[in-house]
C-alpha cells in the first residue's frame, strides 16, 4: 500500500508522523494509543521490547511499502533506530525532494 504523505507535492510533516506511528503499532502489534504518544525522545530498538532484530526487518519493509521509499543496507544505523525522532528524521530525508 503505497500512500505517501504529500498534499499537492509537498511533504505533510503530519501525515508522515501519524502513518509512520501507525505503521510502528501494526508491524510491532502494539497498541495504536500507545505509538500516538511516542515523541522524539521515545526510545525505540533497545527499548520497546517488540522491536527486536527481526521486528527491524519488518519495520524498514513496511516503511519502504507504505512510504514509497528505497532504503539501502547502508542507511541502516543505531542512531536512526534508536529513537522515534531519528526514525521520523530519516523518513524525512528519504522522502524530501532532491
């Protein structure tokens, strides 16, 4: 499902918080309630213990699918994993115009 977060080409900052939240709490199965309050400080991998080496495939997979984005081998990092702001970061730079 393809649905990037654009209103009349530009990025809808807001949009993409509130799909990447959803996309979180579907692959992870953790409560919607709960991925609506994460904030840039929410401690993701090493934190939520859903989100384990293999929960991370699933997690970049459905990002890629639903975002509309490619994401390399060598984008992964602990620093964009390691939070919900670093990952919202990183969906904002895949997704800002070139």
């Amino acid at each position: 499902m393809h649905t990037t977060p654009f209103i009349e080409g530009q990025l809808d900052e807001n949009a993409l918080d509130q799909q990447l939240k959803a996309l979180i709490a579907d692959v992870l199965g953790i409560n919607q309630d709960q991925a609506a309050g994460f904030d840039a400080d929410t401690g993701l991998f090493g934190h939520l213990p859903e989100l384990d080496s293999m929960a991370v495939a699933g997690l970049l997979t459905e990002m890629e699918d639903r975002l509309g984005i490619v994401i390399e081998d060598d984008d992964v990092t602990g620093e964009m994993l390691e939070t919900y702001g670093g990952l919202r970061d990183f969906a904002l730079a895949k997704l800002a115009p070139v």
